[in-house]
C-alpha cells in the first residue's frame, strides 16, 4: 500500500489535532484548546515527514538485477541451478585429450565463463 506524502502526514496531523483539542478542552477555554490543536497540527504535520522517510529507508526495495553496475553489487546471489542439458559437458576420448587445440580451449571457455 502507497500513500502519498501528504495524506500520510493529514493523518497524522489531523489525529494529534483532535486528541490534543479533546484533552485539553477539558481544563481550557475553546480558544485556548484551538490554539493548543493547531500547533499540534503542525508539529505533527512536520513530524510526519520524518516518520515517512524513516519507513521509506526500512521498507524501501532493494535492486536486485545482478546486471546492473550499482551499490548492490554482491547482493543478489543466484540460487537456482541450471538444467544438465544447460551445463557444458566437456567430454573427450582418448585420442583427443592429446591433441587439445588450445584455441578451441579458450573459445570454449570465454563463451562458457560469459555466462
């Protein structure tokens, strides 16, 4: 669920203003209990931007996309493992493995490493 910056803070604001004008018209006069409410008001309005922001930084996504140059490098780990027909299976007879041509060898292994 998204709020916007402002009805968040509305919320909250208009909350404090109410409770602060019923627990002090108790003791005060109207116009001193308004006046009491309408500086909580704004106190908690402001507030509100500091309690946003806080709940921003503790629930904010991560970017996860290992493809990205960004200060989440290391933060994603792929935990799936590749099918066996997705493995490169290197497989040789005898004769071959004498006669590797390394250039082959490296061509195998830059494309395979790339992945």
């Amino acid at each position: 669920m998204k709020m916007s910056t402002f009805t968040f803070n509305w919320i909250i604001a208009c909350i404090a203003m109410v409770l602060s004008f019923l627990f002090s018209i108790i003791n005060n006069t109207f116009f001193t209990s308004m006046i009491r409410s309408l500086i909580a008001f704004i106190l908690f309005f402001t507030i509100g931007f500091g309690i946003r922001w806080l709940l921003h930084i503790a629930l904010k996504d991560i970017d996860v996309n290992p493809n990205k140059d960004s200060d989440n490098k290391g933060a994603y780990v792929d935990m799936t493992t590749p099918e066996d027909d997705q493995i490169p299976q290197l497989s040789f007879s005898e004769s071959e493995k004498d006669n590797l041509d390394p250039k082959k060898m490296a061509l195998f292994m830059r494309k395979y490493s790339e992945d």
